[in-house]
C-alpha cells in the first residue's frame, strides 16, 4: 500500500534543495510515526519517491510523493498526523491511498507549468515581449549549453516547450506563464529558458533570477491533463 | 520577501543558512516581550547550530515568555559581499530585525581564531566595535564560552563575560536588564554595568585596569571602582538532572556538521590532562542520571526526528553508569530505528566493547586519541594511557571487524625531543603491523592527526613557551618523512594558525588592537584554511608594535601575574604550578573522581561536588 501525497512547498521555504526537502519528509514522517516502509540492508532508508525534484529558490503548489507503507493505515489519519508535524511553508494539500502498485511517479509526470516573475524596464509593454516569445515559438529550433561538473551538453530547448506567454506586463515586472515537457530525455528549467530568451531573442529582462514558482505538474495522456492524483482514480 | 531579496538569495551559495524558519523555530512578537536577545555566532550556519552551548541558551532563554532570544551567524563571505554592496545590516534569523535593534547581543566565543568574526559580524550590524564608543542606543555586548577563561584580547570590545555555564546567570542577567530597561535605563551604559557586575560569574573588564612592567609582563589587573571584586569565579550548575535541557531543539534544512540529537550525558573531566584547557576549566565532573538521559532521548526523538544520538561529554566512556545507559537505550530503542554514538572513546578493550554494542551495523572509524608517541611524554602531560592500553584496544577493534582507525596526536609538547616525534610514526606503524596480524591482508588504514600544540591559559602549561612555526615544521616534516606508507593518512595543523592561535590563547588587553588591525586588513574566518592569511597578521602585529614572541616563545615566571588571573575556574594557581612541577618530573597525577583529592580547589571555590552515579 502507497500514500500518494500533493504539497506546497511556499516561500519560506523556498531556498531549500530537493535533499533538504526529502530530510524534512523523512524526519517528518517519522515524528508522525507514520508506518512507512524501510529498505533492507545496513542503512535501512525510508521508501518514498518524489515526482520531480524542485530546484533551490523555486516554490510550488503540486508537488507529489509516494510513501509506501508497511502495513495498512487510514489516510486520514496518516494525513493528520503528517500535517501537523511540516514546518510552515510546506502545506499538504491532497492525498490519496493506493492499493496497486502505481508506476512510478518520477515515469508518469510528463508536464510542468510555471509562472515566472521577473522585474522589466517600465516603459517595457506586454506587446514588445510578445513579439520576442513568437519568434522563439516559431524557430525550429533553439539550443544552449548547459554546463554541469558532469560536462557540457548541448540542448535544443523548443521541442520541450509547449507553451509560454506574457501574463502581465505591469509597473516594470512582467509575468509568464511557462508550460513544458518532462522527458525521459531530459527537460529543461525556467531559469534556463529565460536565460536562453534573454541571450538569444533579447528579451529585455533585468534580471537573471527570476521568480519560479512551479503551478502544476500533469500527467498528459491522450490529450487529457490528469494531476498525478487524479490518474490513479 | 522582496525582488532585492530574491536577487541577493540566489547569489550566494546555500542561501537557506539566512532564512530561518526551520521545525521548532521559535518566533515572538516583539511587542509581547521584555527583552530581544540575539545568540550570535561567529561562524556559518552549519558550525554554529551544530554547537550544543548554543543550542542550550536558545532553549532556557525563550523559556521564559518576557524574551525572545533569536540567532544569527557569521554571513559566508558571499553573503557578506551582498550585505556591504547593498548598505544591509546583520539581521536575525527569527524576525529578521537588524542586530542594533535588539537589546542584547551575545557571542560565543568557541575559539580564539573565530576573534575577528565577532568584531567583522559587529561591524556588519552597524554597532560600535570599541565598547567604549557604544552609546545607550546600542546593544549590550555579551559574550561567552569555552574560550572566555582569557577573555582580555576582546576585553575592550565586548561589554560583560559570562564566566563559566551560562544556563543560570544568563537569566540573572536577563532579570537586571529588563529591570533597567522598564525603569528608563537610568544612568546609561555605566549603571547597567555596574548593576550587572554585582551577579555572580559576570565580568564586566571596563572596570579593572591593568599595569605593566617594564618588560612588558603585567604589574596588576585591579578594579577601578569600589564594590567591585577583585576576582571572579566562574559559574557552574551544580545538578545537571534539575536544568533544563533542550528537548526540542531546532532541526535545520542543511545538513550541519553535527547533524543529530546531541546528549550531554556529563559535564567536566577529572583526567586531569596537563595540556587540556577544557579538562580544567568544566570541573567538576557532574554526570546526569541514567533515568534522566532515557527519558530526554524518548523526548528528543519525538521532537526531532533524528534517528542518530551522539552521547557526548569531554570523556564518554568515562561515563560511570555507560554499560547499562549503553545497553538499555540500545534495548528500547531499536525498534524506533535509533542509533548511538560515542564520539570520545578511551583507549581500552571496554570502550572497544561499548562502542560494537552502539555500532552494531555500520563499522565506520574509531577514534583514539594517544595525543603523544612515547611514554615518557605521555606521562608529561599525565595521559593515563599506556602503549599497552593501545594494543589492546587496537587488537579488540580489528578483531571486532574494523579496518581503519584515526588516531590523534600532538607536537610541540613541553619537553619534547625528537625521539617523542618520531614515537608518533613507531605507533602508526605497530598499530599496522596488528591489524596484519590480526587480518593476515594489508588493508588496514590508519589515519594519523597531528595538531600543534597551543598553552592555554587555566593549565598546568600556562607557564610554558610554544615552539615557534618554524620548530613546529621541521617535526612536521619529519614526522611526513617517517610516514610514507600509502595506509597512513597523515594529516597535519597549519604551523601559523596554531601560532596566532597560541596568542589569543595567552594574550593581554593589549592584543585587541592587533586583532583590530588584523580586523581592518580584512582577517576574518580565520579557522578556514581557504582565509587564513598570516601576513596579513604580521603585518597587525608590527602596525601595533607587539611581538608574537612575547605571548609565545617566552618561558613565564613562576610567579608572573597573568592577564587572566582575576578570571576564577576554581582550579588555584597552586595547584596548576604543582601540576606544572610534575609535568616536568614526568611524574603522573591520579583521576580524583574515586581516589585521593588532588586538591585542585573546584569544589571548595565553587560549593560544588562531583556528582557520580556509579559511586552514588
């Protein structure tokens, strides 16, 4: 049995890493004493999985956790309890037990909606960045390199993006929504496609830390978008 | 949280040590309280949560409803940068108010190379450094810790000590202030220290001055107005199961260099180690009950979640009640997925013993500190540990499964002569040759530390120069060309750190304005190595006109008065000199805990009396 959890990670937060955030979990579960299921070996771990890791400095209403339990337990109850023990900033929003063994979360999640605020010149107008984000769209292609310790990779960012667009263009910080794909080849960070904007399309941001906040993840399949809790049904 | 913020958050590496908000955090409006206290720490979040004083005082003191104690610590130089750049203050992790908004401020002092963080984190908050410039709008400065028995090199920057533990006077301390705050803080800065310095353990050096000889040694260290002590005992908790002890300590986000429940099973060591400042100044030994600990190690991982204990104290296996504390918090708590540590273990086949019964999985290091090579020097600095104690303890721990021990040693001993050095390399290699023994395959690995040692002030080897940085090298050096086998890992302190550390460690009043000086050159985290610029302390050193020399490589008088003579640990000078005597006879001095009194002068001085539940 699996208890399938949808939580907020707010602003305070927010600069935590994805490791940080599964040690709070863990430790939380266990001051719940939730009967979660523990790995065999020398250094017994906890089993949970996690959908997506979130970078440090974003925030998010929809992340989702799988905690595999050791025997059977009311989610209510578990839920409760759980509640009670995560520090403020992090919310648990819905929950849902699963009798079967689902696929893994990380495998079925496969789209992410973002909304990126970032300060603009005030005489900047939703039109001008408008322009810039269609020539991105229409491009075949658009790559970059990402660097990493492991090496540098080069990433042709178009094909993992579905959507993105101007929300709002007000009093010199402008919004955008950002939906993109989560692949088994990989997907690519809102930092890294506004980087990419500002560098090759010239948006005219003034900033190169926007502020990310993740708004959902979706299972897509057959043209429907399922939350990761919703599929299971 | 604004944009400038956010922009400032995701500059700086591991921006979560600046914004708080961790499981047990404790947050209280300002409006609602008497006194804004900040626990500040003169080095990164990871080193300073880590800290179980620290952890403590946070606890006791937002006990009490009328204070809010909040935390800050040292900004990475990262950080540091964004503050300057920006024209921000220092702010609190609870609140996030500006250090000179809140009442009192109080540093740890851990070690003397964390000095220039203090002055730099002052700095950073907009405050005064110089005590004497600070006006009544300024908070107090208070500090204290394991350090504070020398506390003259930040005497003129810092407004009162806490001498000795600080669970009880810190809230004496409390009481006075809020007492002159509601009253209107009648007569300002010097009402308030005068007030204060009527509490037991509080040291307030503006009023004392000091003289000086011709040569430089002091003449007198006296106070300069009436009603003053003239020396100032420090102050202990004579029953450790009646104080509070934090059972619901902060849980950080980061991982911090002591990541887990700390239990402070005991208090203070009786080994009477001639070297060891800690093992003088925490007398006397004070043990809590085995009840006691069980019931705080229930309500700790409750209240945590951690699932790794460390039973901390200077000496754990000299815990008088440890195999029946070990084995029972074993019992009940294996089933919670509870682990145990010893970090300090001595050297015999019990300890070897205790420690498989807490690491019954994971065979990670053992630890042994023989601190000398040769018995002739071990009996110097009265290390009750034999070469046969380390065999047996030796062959125990690979007989049980392990394969690497770390062992830890010093240089720069008084006395000492290369024969003692090179004693260091015979036992790393004996303690090779037993593992072969015992294994019959060469993979055994011993991990050999040597620190330089540094005379600290309260110890029978106050008296006694430090070799200069370039002694100390010259053993270093022997020591890497003795030590070439590919299973020893050799590790060694930076010469020069150890020197400036040494004078702090017995320097004067007059030592603040090279720390000053050192200060306004850019000296800061001196303790990493990646910081640490010794020219730049030369160069305070020769801007001030003091010598290093002075404080380290001179031989002192028996009877010299020293600059932390009026500060009391209980331990008379006598006895420290009798010590000191012996040392150089090479003659040992027994544990007092169960033998003859040693007449040290603790418990006389203080009220106070061992407190040992295996002889109980």
């Amino acid at each position: 049995m699996r208890l399938r959890l949808q939580f907020s990670k707010g602003e305070s937060v927010r600069y935590i890493s994805h490791l940080d955030l599964a040690r709070v979990f863990e430790r939380a579960i266990r001051r719940a004493k939730l009967p979660v299921a523990m790995s065999e070996g020398f250094n017994p771990h906890m089993k949970v999985a996690y959908a997506s890791a979130l970078s440090v400095g974003v925030t998010s209403d929809c992340e989702y956790m799988d905690i595999e339990l050791r025997e059977d337990a009311s989610a209510e109850e578990m839920a409760a309890a759980l509640k009670q023990q995560l520090p403020a900033g992090l919310k648990l929003a819905e929950y849902r037990l699963l009798k079967q063994v689902p696929k893994a979360l990380m495998a079925v999640v496969n789209l992410a909606d973002y909304v990126i605020t970032v300060p603009v010149q005030s005489s900047t107008d939703a039109d001008q960045l408008k322009i810039l984000l269609e020539q991105f769209m229409t491009a075949q292609s658009t790559t970059f390199v990402r660097r990493s310790p492991k090496g540098n990779r080069t990433i042709d960012i178009r094909p993992l993006i579905d959507i993105i667009k101007v929300t709002s263009c007000v009093t010199g910080m402008a919004t955008f929504f950002l939906r993109s794909f989560i692949t088994d080849k990989g997907s690519v960070k809102p930092q890294e496609v506004m980087r990419v904007l500002v560098e090759q399309y010239g948006l005219p941001l003034l900033s190169d830390n926007p502020l990310v906040h993740r708004s959902a993840l979706y299972v897509q399949r057959e043209g429907a978008l399922l939350s990761p809790i919703d599929v299971i049904r | 949280m604004s944009f400038t913020d956010h922009e400032i958050l995701s500059r700086v590496i591991k921006p979560a040590r600046y914004t708080g908000n961790e499981w047990n955090i404790i947050i209280k409006d300002h409006a609602e309280v008497a006194l804004k206290f900040v626990l500040a720490f003169p080095d990164v979040y990871e080193v300073g949560q880590s800290n179980l004083g620290y952890r403590i005082l946070y606890h006791i003191l937002n006990k009490r409803p009328n204070i809010a104690a909040e935390r800050v610590y040292a900004p990475w130089v990262d950080m540091e940068e964004q503050l300057r750049q920006g024209k921000l203050p220092l702010t609190t992790l609870e609140t996030g108010t500006p250090l000179q908004e809140m009442d009192i401020v109080g540093f740890n002092m851990q070690y003397e190379m964390s000095y220039t963080n203090i002055l730099n984190m002052m700095d950073l908050a907009g405050i005064p450094l110089w005590s004497g410039e600070r006006g009544v709008q300024d908070p107090l400065i208070i500090a204290g810790g394991p350090s504070v028995y020398n506390p003259e090199p930040l005497a003129d920057f810092i407004d009162c000590f806490i001498i000795g533990e600080a669970e009880e006077t810190l809230l004496d301390l409390a009481d006075v202030y809020i007492g002159w705050k509601h009253s209107g803080k009648p007569g300002g800065r010097t009402e308030i220290l005068q007030r204060l310095s009527k509490i037991q353990g509080i040291y307030v050096p503006a009023f004392y001055d000091v003289t000086y000889h011709s040569d430089g040694t002091i003449a007198s260290v006296a106070p300069n107005r009436e009603d003053i002590p003239c020396c100032i005992p420090k102050r202990i908790v004579k029953d450790l199961d009646s104080v509070d002890y934090p059972t619901r300590p902060i849980v950080p986000y980061l991982e911090i260099v002591h990541d887990r429940i700390m239990l402070e099973i005991f208090r203070g060591c009786t080994r009477g180690c001639r070297f060891c400042q800690a093992g003088m100044t925490y007398r006397p030994v004070r043990e809590r009950s085995v009840t006691k600990l069980k019931q705080l190690v229930q309500e700790l991982v409750d209240n945590t979640g951690y699932q790794e204990v460390s039973l901390t104290s200077l000496s754990s296996s000299d815990y008088s009640c440890l195999r029946e504390l070990v084995t029972s918090l074993s019992d009940d708590f294996r089933d919670q997925g509870v682990s145990f540590s010893l970090p300090s273990l001595r050297i015999d086949s019990f300890s070897i013993e205790l420690a498989q019964e807490v690491q019954k999985v994971r065979k990670s290091g053992l630890t042994f500190a023989p601190e000398a090579g040769t018995q002739r020097m071990r009996d110097v600095i009265n290390k009750g540990v034999t070469e046969d104690n380390l065999v047996e303890a030796v062959t125990s721990a690979f007989q049980s499964g392990w394969s690497a021990v770390k062992l830890y040693f010093m240089i720069g001993l008084p006395t000492e002569v290369d024969d003692d050095v090179k004693g260091i390399a015979n036992l790393a290699y004996k303690v090779l040759d037993i593992h072969y023994q015992v294994a019959r395959k060469r993979t055994g690995r011993v991990n050999v530390s040597v620190s330089s040692f540094v005379p600290k002030s309260h110890t029978p080897f106050q008296w006694v120069p430090q070799d200069s940085i370039a002694i100390t090298e010259e053993k270093q050096r022997l020591l890497a060309s003795l030590m070439r086998d590919r299973r020893i890992d050799f590790n060694w302190h930076d010469a020069k750190l150890s020197y400036m550390e040494g004078t702090f460690a017995r320097g004067d009043r007059r030592m603040s304005k090279v720390l000053y000086c050192a200060w306004e050159l850019g000296c800061k985290f001196d303790g990493w190595s990646e910081h640490f610029n010794f020219k730049r302390w030369m160069q305070a050193f020769d801007e001030t006109g003091l010598d290093p020399k002075f404080y380290n490589e001179r031989i002192r008088q028996s009877d010299e008065v020293f600059p932390w003579d009026h500060i009391g640990t209980g331990a008379t000078k006598a006895f420290l000199h009798r010590e000191y005597t012996a040392a150089l006879a090479g003659t040992p001095t027994a544990d007092c805990r169960r033998g003859q009194c040693q007449a040290c002068g603790v418990c006389p001085e203080l009220g106070a009396g061992i407190v040992d539940w295996g002889n109980a």
